[in-house]
C-alpha cells in the first residue's frame, strides 16, 4: 500500500505539506494541490484513519442522525450531506434513532467512541443535555430542523410558520370554504410553527373553528386516521393542509375512500416538498429546499470541524409552493 511518504516524493513536496492537504488545515498551493491530487490518484492512497485517530488526528467520520430514513425527506438530506462530505474526504456514518431517545444515546456513545469528527443531528427528541458527552469530546453539532433557545450549538431551519401560511392562503385562492389541518406531534418545533400558521390565516374567518385541527404524526397512516376524524366531524370541509406530505399523502387516501374527489370536491397541500411520484392526484406542498440543507449542514459542520473562521451560525431557509393536481394545479 502507498504511503503518506510516497505521496509525498512523487508530488515533489513535503510530507507536511501532503498533510496539510489531507486534512485540509494550513496553506497548500494550487500547484502543490493539482499534483499531491493527481499522485493520490495515480497510487490510489488512503490514509490510514486507525492509525490517523490513535495519533489523536481525526478520523474523517462523520454521523448522521435521522429520526425515520423511511420518511423520503431524510433520504434527501441524506445524500445532500454525503455528497458534501465526499467533496472533503469525509465518509457517513448514517444513524436511524426510530424516535427513541435510548437509541439516540446509543449511536452517540458509539460516535464518541469512535471519534467521529462531527455529527448533524436531526431529531425530534433530542434534548440540549443530551449533547453534554459530545461537548465533552470536543466533537462539533449542527442540528437540523431543531432549534435550542440559550445554546450555542448551530441549528438550520425553515420558515415553517411562513409555510403554513402560504398554504392556507392558496388553498383560499383557490376557492376553498372551509379548511382543516393535520397538525403532527406538538412535541415537535418545526409542526407547532407550521399550526401556527394555519392559525394566523384562519383564525377570526366565518369557518374557522378548533375542531378543524386534528393531531397526529408524520406517517402516511396518522394523516389517513386523521382524516377520517375530520370528515365525520366536518363532512363539508373542502381543503386540507397536512403538515408533512407522508399525511397528506395519507389524507388523499381518506378521501379516495370516502368518495371525495380530489381536487374536485377537497383540495390537499402537504409540506416539504419530498418525491411522491407514486402519489395520485400529484400532491401540492410547501417545499423545503432539502438539498441544500443537507450540504449546508455539512459544510457548516467541516468548517467547525477544521476551524474555519467566520463560521456561519443559525439560518433560516425560505420555502416555495409547489402546485401540483391536488389543489387544481
């Protein structure tokens, strides 16, 4: 196998400056990068991480913890955040904690064992205190979706509140009368600010009563039960904004069954802006820029990681409205 050494000879540099590009921390030439990059090619290198952590370097990991990878809008962040990784020489660890607070505890106990050099946390369950061991290992966090009030750990969100208010308002553009909402668990930051969207436009209309809220979670079956709920409470309702787009798929479902044509008779709008390709009619949703927060999350993370200056800190992504058939588009 080469060597950082032979590296080293063939490019006609150091073998500290090779290391710096490995790692990249410190100045490396242009020059100097074009031809350590063409001989690590040429001689197919790998840096030995074993060896690079027991020297107490880094270790070129990096977690990824996601509450539900069957969720497609996590499969999404998820390769936005790998490609970026990839682009530095980091791999992926990829974490699915289920929601379960005791699995979360897990894969950080096996990241601090493992020395990983960061991780991004997005997670509805996680608490500040439970990033008490990761501080203590000196192992940077970005989270995602997730916002702590008083803590200085970076946090990248979406104007959710926003959002929900862009949808309500299409689906009043569009005709509708009277408007449910499927709110997912108030536990969770990002579906409370969206709720409070849809109340911000419905509240003080003619239609508007709390009844038309139901509350379940982000699967497809939370959105269906969730509809059926509605509709034997208010069977004239004619739109519906779903606070993720698994529910609205699952309300379209309700519908279907209950014999109401969508966007016919009820209009749906869901949010995040996932591929539901298989869905049918194509469901209208508020999009969340999900590439991008993946590979920002990333880059924010390397950046801490190798200590960048002017990191930037907090930031809020805006949302688009899709239209698509469900609400007529």
């Amino acid at each position: 196998m080469a060597t950082i050494k032979d590296v080293s000879k063939l490019a006609g540099v150091s073998v500290a400056t090779v290391s710096r590009y490995l790692n990249k921390n410190g100045y490396v030439s242009k020059d100097a990068q074009q031809a350590i990059a063409e001989v690590i090619e040429k001689l197919n290198y790998r840096p030995n991480t074993i060896a690079r952590s027991l020297a107490g370097k880094k270790t070129a990991t990096i977690g990824l913890m996601v509450p539900d990878i069957l969720n497609p809008f996590f499969p999404e962040i998820a390769r936005a955040a790998e490609d970026a990784a990839n682009e530095h020489g980091y791999t992926v660890m990829l974490c699915n904690t289920d929601n379960d607070t005791a699995k979360e505890q897990r894969y950080i106990d096996t990241l601090i064992y493992k020395q990983a050099d960061g991780v991004i946390i997005s997670s509805y369950t996680i608490q500040p205190e439970h990033l008490t061991g990761l501080r203590k290992a000196g192992i940077p966090v970005v989270l995602l979706d997730n916002v702590f009030s008083n803590d200085s750990v970076v946090s990248l969100t979406v104007e959710n509140k926003e959002g929900g208010e862009m949808a309500v308002r299409h689906l009043l553009e569009r005709g509708c009368r009277k408007i449910a909402h499927i709110c997912g668990p108030l536990s969770i930051t990002s579906s409370r600010e969206r709720t409070a969207g849809y109340e911000t436009v419905s509240t003080g209309t003619d239609w508007f009563t709390p009844g038309l809220i139901a509350y379940s979670d982000f699967t497809v079956r939370g959105g269906y039960s969730a509809m059926q709920q509605l509709l034997a409470v208010h069977p004239d309702l004619d739109g519906v904004f779903a606070s993720n787009d698994l529910m609205a798929a699952g309300a379209l479902k309700a519908l279907k069954e209950a014999g109401r044509n969508v966007p016919e008779d009820v209009k749906v709008i869901g949010f995040d802006g996932i591929q539901l390709e298989m869905v049918s009619p194509e469901l209208s949703t508020i999009a969340q820029p999900n590439y991008e927060l993946g590979k920002t999350a990333m880059d924010v993370l390397i950046g801490l990681i190798t200590k960048q200056p002017d990191i930037p800190g907090d930031k809020v992504f805006p949302v688009t409205l899709t239209v698509r058939e469900s609400t007529g588009g």
